[in-house]
C-alpha cells in the first residue's frame, strides 16, 4: 500500500525514531518559559514528535531568549505567516497551534527581529492513518456520518454531569441551555471547586473513535495555550479486555473492567473519580484488545490520541493507564514497546501480552481435544478430570475450557465471523481459500509475518502467498513431566498423551504432527515486543492487583510472569508492586481508587526529581514509603504488608511449565537435546514398549529448558512496519533519532532523564 503519508516520509530533511534511551519523548532541552538559549530564539514541536504529527495541526512553542518580547516574533509555516496562531500563556510560555499543514513534509520558522530563524520540518499524516504500524487491515467497515473511506467525522461534543443523588450511579447527560439541578459539585487536586460538569470529545483517528473527557465550566473558553484552571495536566487512559479482530469501527471503553467483568451499578467507575480530582481521560476503541488485538496498532492510535489531547487541551505532566485482562496487556506491551506512551501502569486481571497466554491457550486447547474424546486414550489408559488439571497445571479442568471457549477459539479460528466481514468476503479453506481470515495470525501478519512458500498448504498454494505465521511450537515439549515425575499420572498416560497430543495446522486445525514454529515470525515475536520480556518495562512504575482465579483463565500466576521477567531482565521488580486480596481477578474493589492515588503520588515524586538520574533509577527511588506490597481483606482493610499467601492467590502453572519450562513462562520454542532415558521419569520405569514410542514422537529430541529459548531477543523500541513508499516491513524496523525539539508536551521535563 502507498499513501501520500508514505511519499511525504521520502521528502522528510530529519531522521525519525527513537530517542538514545528508547523513550517516545526526546530528551528536553531548555526552560519551559524561554531565556535558556543564550540570545537565539528556539522552536519546539510540542503535540508529538515533529515526524509523527497527524491530522494537520501541531502545538509548537518560541521559546524566547532573555529579554527578548513576543511582539518582535515571526512564525511561518511553508512561508505563510501564522505568527497570530500563538499567545503567551499563562505562564509565560510562548505557544501556538499551528493548522493548515499539507500532508508530508511542512516547515515551520520562527524568526526573532535581529536574530537567528529556528525551524523544525514536520511531517503531517492523515488523520485516518497509518503512520508506523503498516498496510491497514481491509476491509474495514466505518461508523454511520463519516465522511470518507477513512472513517475521518469532525469531532463532536458532549456535556455530561455528576449528580448528588446517591442513587444516580455515574455520569448523566446535561444541557447547558436547561441545567439539573441536582450538579455535585468536586474539588480537584489542585484545589479548584466547580460543579462536576463534564464534556466529552468523541472523534475518529487511524479509521477508529477515540474519546476525551474533561471536567469542563462551559461558560468558558479552552484551549491548548490556555486550559481551563481544574485540569491538573494529568492523564488517565482507559482500556477493555478480551482479544478479538474486528473489521469495523468498535467504541472507546471507559469502564474500570470493560469487557471482563461486569460493570457494578453501585460503584463508581475509577474514569470518574479521576475526572473529578482534575484528570483528563482518554479512550480510544483501537486500546479495546476484545475489538483490536494487535498492539501496534492501538500504541499508534494512542500515540494520535495524545497528540489530539494536547493540541487541543495543553502539554501533559504524565500518563497512567489502567485496565484489565485485556487492559492490562495492551498497557504492558505498548508500555515495553513503545515506552513513553505511559509512565504509570494500573493493571488488573493481568496478563503481560498475548502471545505467550496464546501459547497456554493452544497448548490446553490440543490438551482438550484429547482428554475430552476417551476413544483417543490408548487401551487400559483411563484419565480422571484431576489428572487434566494436574497435567494444565491448574486446580480444575474448567479453567482450559474458560479458556478456550471465551477466548482461544473465537482469536484464532480464521473461519470465525468478525464484525466488518460479511459471509462471502469470510475464509473457507474450501469455498473461498482467498477470503478474509478473521483470526490472531493474520491481523498480525505486518508484526509477525507471511509464512515462506516452503511451508505453504493447499489454500496458501492457491492464493499465491503465504497466511500470517504461528509464533510458537510444541516440538520436544514432553507434556505432563513434572506430574509424571510426582506420580500424579502413571507412565502409561504420560506416553499416550505426547503421542496424541499432535498439533495445530495454520487453521488451527488438530493434526498428527506436532505444531512447529514459522520463521520469520517467532523471531518477530521477540523483537516486536509481542513476546514481553519486559526489556523495557522498567520505564514505567507498575502497581498490578491480583486476587484468586476461580477457573476463568485469568491465573495470578500470569501477573508473577510480569515480576519474575523483570528480575530476570533487570535483576529487581523493584518498580512492580503486588496489591492483593481474596476479591476474584481483582483482589479488592477499593484498589481502583486508591491505586489512582498511590500511582498519582508515585509519578509526582519522580516529576519533582528533575536530576539527570535515569529514569528506571528514578522511578525506584522516588515511590512512595507507603507503596509497597500488600494484601487486604478484599473490602479495603489492609491485612500484610507484602503479597498474599497462597491461601488466598494461588499460584497455577501452565502445561508447558508442568513440562518443565521455566517460570517465566516465555519459552516460544525450546532447544532440544537427546531423548534420554536416565532422566528423571520418575519412580517408575516405562516399559520397553513405551520408550519406544517416546523415541518416535521424540525423535528430534526433547525440550532443554537449561538453555536459552529459541530466537529469543530484547524487544526493539518504536519500530514502524513501513518503510517510506508505504510498503510493509514484516517484523518491523526501529525508527531512527527523535528530531531534536519535538514532543516534549507529553511529559514533565524529569521523565525525560536517560538511561
């Protein structure tokens, strides 16, 4: 695909990536406020970084050398003056916003009478996208009212409105030509007391809605260069859950759990605290992993988001996000991949990516397919729904079917309907082997990749190219190990099982053989950041609740995953804090609030460390004494403070743990070594027979957990899955430097310190 986007990237004078440390945001250099430069004047682009800018506008500021006036400067954008675009806010900073670019390549000057011009090229996008995350996938079917194939709708806006009627949980809709007169009314961080008023801004960007809340007096004006004095500069972007592939424009969640847990009528949601403590909120549907399970795509819809939110409301001092099950995914992922986007993490019901929960997922999918059809088991071989836990790893059977009833079979399946597909557009291996596949693999195929034409089946033959690649295999795995070894399953079972088990073929279909790995997409896996090995996850401060799973597929253990990467990685968790309880999935409902609290008081430590301490160092040192791990009775009295026992949270495994995996959980494909049979097996031996069988379905070897995984590698940074005529790269390539000057509105100038 090419689009003017792309052509505008080859006209582009200044490189565009990342900043040496990996953050979004460029290193801050100067005042905010001006006299820092020493006598020349210096344009900064605030609203994103000036090679990323979309929807024609970008926030800039002048800054001003000492003693030099606004009236003596001159602003141009491709020669024409938009000096009258920028005012002095209040405190006393220069800005403007800057409308009217052309798609592609825009210079912006500023010139002061008597001195030197600054300039910074910018690089305008559509509105509708994309900018890094590649070729979008089509179709894609847009909301009623838009205005082009684009899905692009000019932004509407909405009042809503606290009520002091206890009874009148969350927010009603108000008219500003006929107000209630039931308003509560808030006061926020920052001491401001106003009714609680809100507006909603609901918009399109990258084909998708997006929304923005504020708490809002509507009697007065807005604007980037001068907000209305409630906000206090904070953001709170919220996620919803699930994994799904969608084909269509989906909405922006607001809800603490959406798309997990039901929401409850008499609690207040966390969004609406916030809002009344001075936060903006912002959504966007692509950040919905149940409508848009591909991460690339909901950081570079939030990445716009935020451009949006500061071009039209003012810079941002720092971001939190917060969300759970799939909430909590797309905020470890983006936070690893395309760190700075947030530089706070409330997770819940969490899971650290998709891509390794996907592999439990296949793995307990095959071992259903077995356990559940006793004319597969051997004669003699007899299995009891126990001996299927012990072998998952888990306390019950009905956690692998949770799991692959509500969400492996509906990701993968690329039969599957989704929304925007009609009938005759769908895949049928049979029927329509050109179709649209409405599964994981090839709503990913920009991260992970075609398979090569040397694995090709009899639909990829026929079509000409090859469907998006699987991440993971199940080669050498020896399922049931660890019980075997604990005489939890006798030989007998352990033998007719890694017969049996087979594997997946690119339909997921159940085969003989077992399923093993494409190439290039379990490598992609691993530098795309989809397989989260949290290389830079240390960036961010992490507070994660936990509380026991009941068979929902929603395990504390996957949260540990999170903890034990990052001790691997970094050798301490120590920006990671465990708040738990005995609340199912989420440990206790207090935590949303006072989580937001405890995170809010974390990143205002680190903001007020303006020293050139790398941020990871940072982010430690500045939490909070009362930040910490702690356990409570799940209705908001503190009971420990350090994790809950495993009374209350058990820890369960994974098949491929069971195995004998590591606990990190993020082995894609192992290396094998010999089949051997002074291994431990356990106490009791298996009979020639039986060996002989092993050595059959085991004849590459078995799995050396003692030795590094498979192609595995540090997640790359901010890279684009486009190069500049628009063509995809597969797996990516990092972008280069962050143009100097640009995107520093994201962030306080401390969380920009390297490292």
């Amino acid at each position: 695909m090419k689009t003017k986007m792309a052509a505008a990237l080859v006209a582009a004078s200044v490189a565009i990536g990342l900043s040496a440390c990996g953050s979004s945001a460029p290193s801050h250099s100067g005042t905010p406020g001006g006299g820092s430069n020493g006598g020349a004047v210096q344009l900064k682009v605030l609203s994103n970084r000036s090679d990323l800018i979309s929807g024609d506008d970008a926030l800039a500021e002048v800054v001003l050398p000492a003693g030099a006036n606004a009236s003596a400067v001159s602003v141009k954008l491709n020669g024409q003056d938009v000096t009258s675009s920028f005012a002095m806010s209040a405190d006393g900073r220069f800005l403007g916003l800057v409308t009217g670019m052309v798609i592609g390549s825009n210079q912006l000057t500023a010139s002061l009478s008597g001195g030197t011009d600054s300039s910074a090229t910018i690089i305008n996008h559509p509105n509708g996208g994309p900018i890094f995350s590649g070729p979008q996938v089509q179709p894609w079917v847009c909301q009623d009212g838009a205005v082009d194939a684009q899905c692009n709708q000019p932004a509407e806006y909405t009042y809503l409105y606290k009520s002091t009627n206890p009874l009148m949980i969350g927010l009603q809709p108000y008219d500003p030509a006929s107000p209630p007169s039931d308003v509560a009314t808030t006061t926020t961080d920052d001491g401001q007391t106003l009714p609680f008023i809100v507006r909603q801004e609901r918009g399109y960007q990258a084909r998708d809605e997006y929304k923005i809340l504020t708490l809002f007096q509507p009697d007065q004006s807005w604007n980037a260069v001068a907000p209305q004095p409630q906000w206090n500069h904070k953001l709170l972007i919220t996620h919803g859950g699930s994994c799904g592939v969608d084909h269509s424009v989906g909405g922006a969640p607001l809800d603490d759990y959406s798309g997990t847990i039901p929401a409850n009528p008499l609690l207040e949601q966390s969004y609406i605290v916030a809002l009344g403590r001075g936060f903006a909120v912002m959504s966007t549907a692509l950040d919905n992993l149940g409508h848009n399970c591909n991460l690339v795509t909901a950081a570079e819809s939030l990445m716009m988001a935020k451009e949006r939110l500061i071009e039209q409301y003012g810079t941002l001092r720092y971001t939190i996000g917060t969300g759970c099950s799939g909430g909590s995914i797309t905020q470890q992922h983006v936070a690893n991949a395309y760190p700075g986007i947030y530089q706070g993490l409330l997770t819940m019901c969490a899971y650290p990516d998709a891509l390794t929960t996907g592999a439990q997922f296949a793995d307990l999918h095959m071992m259903r397919l077995y356990f559940e059809d006793p004319s597969r088991w051997a004669p003699g071989v007899i299995w009891t729904e126990q001996q299927y836990a012990d072998v998952e790893g888990h306390i019950s059977h009905a956690n692998a079917v949770a799991a692959d009833e509500g969400f492996f079979k509906g990701a993968t399946d690329p039969t599957n309907a989704c929304s925007g597909v009609s009938d005759a557009e769908r895949y049928d291996p049979v029927t329509n082997p050109g179709g649209v596949r409405c599964g994981i693999l090839d709503y990913l195929i920009n991260v992970l990749g075609p398979r090569p034409p040397e694995v090709w089946g009899p639909q990829e033959q026929t079509v000409g190219h090859g469907f998006g690649g699987f991440f993971a295999d199940n080669t050498g795995i020896q399922y049931g190990l660890n019980a075997l070894r604990a005489a939890k399953i006798t030989p007998a079972q352990f033998v007719d099982l890694n017969v049996k088990i087979g594997g997946l073929d690119i339909d997921f279909q159940p085969t003989v053989e077992r399923l093993i790995a494409d190439e290039p997409a379990l490598t992609n896996a691993y530098r795309s950041g989809g397989v989260n090995r949290t290389d830079n996850l240390d960036r961010v401060a992490i507070i994660n609740f936990t509380g026991p799973d009941p068979g929902i597929a929603h395990d504390v253990v996957h949260a540990w995953w999170t903890r034990w990467r990052l001790d691997r990685q970094h050798g301490n968790h120590d920006n990671h804090v465990m708040w738990g309880g005995p609340t199912p999935l989420i440990g206790d409902v207090n935590y949303v609030y006072d989580g937001l609290t405890a995170m809010d008081h974390w990143l205002s430590a680190v903001e007020a460390d303006t020293s050139s301490t790398p941020l990871p160092q940072k982010i430690v040192a500045n939490k909070p004494a009362d930040v910490h791990d702690q356990c409570s009775n799940g209705a908001g009295v503190k009971l420990l403070d350090e994790v809950c026992p495993e009374l209350i949270q058990f820890r369960f495994e994974t098949p491929r743990v069971v195995a004998g995996d590591v606990k990190e959980a993020d082995t894609m494909k192992c290396v094998l070594k010999p089949l051997n049979r002074d291994d431990d097996y356990g106490l009791i031996p298996f009979t020639d027979a039986e060996w002989a069988q092993l050595q059959a379905v085991f004849a590459g070897g078995v799995c050396d957990y003692t030795q590094p995984a498979v192609d595995t590698q540090a997640a790359i940074p901010w890279q684009t899955y486009q190069d500049a005529s628009g063509t995809v790269i597969y797996g990516g390539t990092p972008l280069p430097a962050v143009p100097q000057n640009s995107g520093a509105g994201w962030v306080s100038p401390a969380f920009l310190s390297g490292g």
